[in-house]
C-alpha cells in the first residue's frame, strides 16, 4: 500500500529540513499546522481526502495572494507565492482542463441532471482539489444554457 499524503508531506519536511530548504521547509511546516488545525476540528485523523482539500485552499489561497502582490507591483513577492503554490501543488492530483470539466458537465446533464445545484453536487467532489469551483461553476451554467 502506498504511503498516505499526509505522510508524504511528513517525509518531504523531514528531507527538506535535512537539505536544509527553507523555503520548503516553512511552506511544509505550516500546511501540516493547517492539516492538524483541520483535524481538531474534524474530531479525528485526517484522511488522504481532508490532506487534499487543505492543499487545495492553501494552493488557492498562494495564487490569490500572487495575484494580488503582481497587482501591488510587487513581482518578487508574487514569485515566491507562486514558488509556494508549486511546491504544495506537487501533493495533488494533475489539474484537469476546462475541455475536460466540459465534458464531465455534460456527462452529468446526459445523465439526467437538469438543475445547477444537481450538477454542481456531483460535479465536485469528481474535480475536488483539480479544477477551480468558479470555473466549474461557469462552466455548467454554459452547459444548461443559462
């Protein structure tokens, strides 16, 4: 059985601290404080799905805040955000393309949901962690035509 993400994350600060990486290092060390935030407040363990979603936000959360920085004109701040984001990335699934959502959202629509919240139910938890939800979400309303 492979190793869960969680002590994928664990063995990566262990080499990054060992190589001494600093950045990696303060990126690991404070998404594993989030990861274990997460599971005091879910009460338990974390499993490879709640190490994903944890991922999933403080990767968003490092594109955001590039952005924002790029916007502020400050480049070497948004860079080193990105470098960030990159580095928490590599734990998650490969994205998928927006051709591909495309074509889960019309699997669903074929398959008989109708309404947006039906969609988006089962939509999400296919792309969780893989694709941004507003974009899934402006995707489906192209699909039902609204």
């Amino acid at each position: 059985m492979s190793k869960s993400l969680k002590a994928q994350l664990e063995a990566e600060l262990t080499s990054a601290r060992k190589a001494r990486e600093k950045l990696r290092t303060t990126v690991l060390s404070s998404t594993l404080a989030e990861l274990r935030n997460a599971e005091i407040d879910a009460g338990g363990p974390a499993d490879d799905e709640m190490v994903k979603r944890v991922l999933t936000k403080a990767v968003k959360q490092r594109r955001e805040a590039a952005d924002q920085m790029r916007a502020g004109g400050r480049e070497e701040l948004a860079q080193r955000e990105e470098e960030e984001a990159e580095i928490l990335g590599a734990f998650l699934p490969p994205p998928l393309s927006e051709d591909e959502v495309r074509g889960i959202v019309q699997e669903l629509v074929a398959g008989g949901a109708s309404q947006m919240g039906a969609v988006m139910g089962q939509l999400m938890p296919r792309i969780q962690g893989r694709f941004d939800g507003k974009e899934a979400n402006r995707i489906v309303r192209e699909e039902l035509g609204g």
